[in-house]
C-alpha cells in the first residue's frame, strides 16, 4: 500500500461525503425536516445526512420541535436522573502545542504543576468530603508521563477512603492517546471511561491548530478510541471543541466516528462531550473563537445529538454558564462536572484556585452543594453518582444492549435515589436535604415498579440506619 492509499485507509472520515451531505441537508424542505424528527422519536439513532438536515434547519417552529421532541427521548431513556463528577487535574505540564489551550507548550506565563502521590491523595479527600463519588482524571500530554505513570496516578485515587461513605467509585480518565499496551495498563488498573475529544474532524483546520508535538498527528489521535477498545477499555468517550471549525461538519464527524467504532469494535462511544471554547491565557483563538457558536446553536447541537445517538451519555462541563447549563439539561444531557477547579492542587490548597491560571475560564462557580439544591429545586432531578453497573462488569455492548430494553429506567433510577440518599445523609447541607428528601418522597410515589420499590424502600431505612454503597 502507498503512503496515499495506507493515509486514506486510515482516515474513515471521508471529507466530500460530509460536505455533500450538508450541501444536500440544506435543500430539505419542511416536510422532509418534519419526517426526520418522527423518525428520531423511534429512538434508533439518525444517519450523519438526517442529522445534518436537523442542524441545517432555519425554521424556528420546526427548531421548537426539535428541542420538544430531544425532551421526550431524553425523559424516555433517562428519566429524571443526572450523574454527577468532578474533573481532577493532575498535570498542566504539556509538550504540545494547541492553539486554543492555556496549558500549550509556549505559554510562558502559566505556572506548571504536577501532583506528586501525596498530593493526588490530598485532592481526593477534599472531594471525597464534598461528596463526590466520580472523577475525571485530566492531564496534559508530556514524554515523562507514560501509561505506567498514570497507572499509578489512579491507583492514588482509588487509594483514598475517608469517613462517612468517602470512597471514589469511578476513575474516567482524559489523556493523550496511548498505545494499545499503554492502554492496557490503564485498563488492568480499573479505569471507566477512556475520553479523548478529536477537537475537530476537519484535517486542514486540526493541522493548523496543532502545529507541534504528538498531537499534530491526527491519525494517531482519530484511531485512539480503536486501541483503547482493542486493550479491553469498552467504556469510551469522544467529543469536539465547538468553536474551532464549522459545527456541522464536525458533528458529521463525530457521527462517522462513532458509526465506525460501532462496524469495528462492536460498540460505539459511551459518552460524548462538546466543550465550547473558552478563554484561556494567552490563546488569542480562545478568546475569539472562528466559529463561535451562539447559545441557540449551541441548544440545538446537545438536543440534535440526543437524537442521533439516543443512548449515548451527553456530558456538560462547567465551561458553560449556571443559565445556559439549565437550558441545556432540559434537552438531553445526561451527566454534570460541579464545583470544579482546572489547576492542579486547587481543591485542597487555595493559592492554586486562580482563575487568571486556569485551564480555561469557568463559567459556573457554583459549589457542588449548590449546584445540587438548583437540580433538585429548579428541575426536580435526581442526581446520581451510581456506579453498580461498572461493578456489576455492565459496560460497553453489554451496557448498550440493556439500555436499549428500557434498563435505564428500572435500575437507574433506584440506584441513582440509593446514592442520592447516602449524599443527603452524609455531605447535604440542611437547605439540600430538605429539597432532597422531598425529592425522594416524590419519587416513591410515582415509582410504578411494586417489586423493585419495595426494595428501594427497604435499602433507604437501611441507609439511614448506617449501611452504605447499597444498590439493586
Ligand atoms: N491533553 C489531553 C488532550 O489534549 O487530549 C487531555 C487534556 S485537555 C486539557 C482536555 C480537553 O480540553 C481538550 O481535548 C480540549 O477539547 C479542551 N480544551 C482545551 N482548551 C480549551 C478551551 N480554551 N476551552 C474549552 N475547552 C478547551
Ligand atoms: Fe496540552 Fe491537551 Fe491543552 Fe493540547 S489541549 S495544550 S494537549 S493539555
């Protein structure tokens, strides 16, 4: 094979197949838009080209129907449930050099830090005591942080119990791409997820933003998700930096990423995020984004998203603003980042919770307390932080293929209500109880399941007379 034909080989992501796709997608008519919407509604997913039809959509009537009908799916497989993390950044020393990134290799004016063993473990008990059950390790990308290292990173994490029910249950992981053998090591140690977001599926655009070290190769970086799963990692997650490139064609991107891990590996991505640029020190591009997206477009991307990969897990990070991630729960996300720092060491130590030397602006500052009384108060969530599947070994196909028969709903919820209830009981404040326990009588009593609620009810005694981590 040459070098021409091996590179096209490799990159499944076929540029004039999408561009015709949004060319022919802005030719539908209402009827045709209409028709797309019904057939989201079956639950099934859409075709890159039907996506692109939604997107491309300029009739606000029919975009009011898009955003009713992501509502309903998203009320159908998730019900009123919202899982919950906190990203732990353990280094910002980084060796590449992306456009848009405060940690880029030549920003000079940015401290660099990276957490020793104790001082993982420092940053654990202090979210441990904040009542966070989940984590997403985040680290730069530097030849002195291998696999074995970062193996030994999260086994710090996992290291870590403390008083009440403090004990961090899921480790997800967002690092530069590993080897299939590095990977591997990842997995032997127990990660979750495995994230790594393409930034942009766009090969002229990536290779302008990328302009040194390893993350310039953007085939490297495409096939990530293919290694991962081959070293056993089923749980992966994929996004696109909005802001970059058009959004369009970028989801388009996603979606022959994800229709190609499925053909591949047997199973497509657990989670996708869409961050949306955010200023960051010394990056001219993040404070003026080419492609900004509006609050509108943005709605619309998470809501269009929820259609096409109905059981994908959609995550918001606190990038965005506390207003903006209302709007957005409504419509299809299905997990929430609160109360996060984006320095290395600034839960435990506030010298490092500067927001001049973040990773990137946060927009909501909210503690996870707060953030937690507005889910309850404001949108009559549960938030969760269960992780029994992932104990249980229900991940990748395995997951999927439950979710599809309704699973979601009827362990879900409970488990999600068991860890919600061991949050009230050991880290709410008074305020926060009160709106949760409210919250968990209300659920009781729409809980159609006899069988199931029984149970339920019999484990929250339990619970409130001590006993932890249960669930069905
Ligand atoms: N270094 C690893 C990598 O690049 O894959 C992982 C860590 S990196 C901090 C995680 C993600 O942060 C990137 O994939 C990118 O999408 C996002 N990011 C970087 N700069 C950003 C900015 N200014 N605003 C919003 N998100 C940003
Ligand atoms: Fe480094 Fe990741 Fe930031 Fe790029 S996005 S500069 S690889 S931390």
């Amino acid at each position: 094979m040459s070098h021409a034909e091996s590179d096209a080989y490799f990159n499944f992501i076929d540029e004039e197949v999408i561009w015709a796709d949004i060319a022919r997608a802005k030719k539908a008519d209402r009827a045709e838009v209409s028709a797309v919407i019904e057939k989201a509604t079956e639950k099934k997913g859409l075709t890159p080209y039907e996506t692109a039809v939604l997107l491309k959509n300029t009739d606000p009537e029919l975009d009011e129907a898009i955003f009713e009908a992501a509502i309903s799916i998203k009320k159908a497989i998730y019900g009123n449930r919202l899982v919950l993390f906190a990203p732990l950044y353990i280094t910002n020393e980084c060796a590449n050099q992306c456009a848009y990134c405060g940690f880029n290799a030549k920003n000079g004016d940015l401290d660099r830090r990276t957490l020793n063993n104790r001082e993982i473990q420092q940053e654990v008990a202090v979210l441990e005591k904040l009542g966070h059950k989940r984590l997403l390790l985040v680290y730069g990308e530097h030849p002195r942080f291998g696999a074995d290292w970062i193996a030994e990173t999260i086994r710090d994490v996992y290291s870590v119990t403390s008083d009440k029910s403090g004990e961090i249950r899921r480790v997800n992981v967002n690092c530069a791409p590993l080897d299939v053998e590095g990977f591997r090591t990842l997995h032997e140690v127990g990660i979750g997820t495995y994230q790594c977001f393409q930034e942009t599926y766009h090969r002229e655009t990536y290779s302008k933003l990328h302009l040194a070290g390893k993350k310039a190769d953007y085939l490297w970086r495409l096939h990530a998700m293919h290694r991962a799963q081959e070293a056993g990692i089923d749980d992966v997650g994929m996004g696109v930096l909005f802001g970059v490139f058009d959004p369009v064609f970028d989801i388009l991107g996603l979606l022959t990423h994800c229709n190609q891990l499925e053909r591949d590996c047997g199973v497509g991505p657990h989670t996708i995020s869409f961050p949306r640029l955010e200023p960051a020190l010394n990056s001219e591009m993040a404070y003026n984004p080419p492609y900004p997206t509006t609050n509108h477009e943005f709605k619309k991307i998470v809501a269009v998203l929820r259609m096409a990969v109905p059981y994908t897990g959609l995550i918001l990070t606190t990038r965005e603003n506390a207003e903006t991630r209302k709007e957005l729960l409504e419509v299809g996300v299905s997990q929430l980042s609160a109360g996060s720092r984006t320095y290395p060491g600034a839960y435990s130590d506030p010298k490092y919770d500067r927001p001049d030397v973040q990773q990137f602006c946060i927009g909501d500052n909210r503690s996870l307390d707060e953030v937690i009384r507005g889910i309850v108060s404001d949108h009559g969530y549960v938030p969760s932080w269960c992780t029994a599947c992932y104990r249980l070994g229900r991940t990748g196909e395995h997951f999927m293929e439950l979710a599809k028969t309704g699973f979601i709903q009827k362990f879900c919820l409970p488990n999600g209500l068991l860890t919600f209830k061991e949050y009230l009981e050991d880290y709410a404040s008074g305020e926060t109880k009160k709106a949760g326990e409210q919250l968990i009588r209300q659920e009781l009593e729409t809980y159609d399941d006899p069988k199931r609620r029984t149970l339920l009810v019999d484990r929250l005694a339990r619970m409130e007379n001590g006993e932890r981590d249960l669930y069905l």
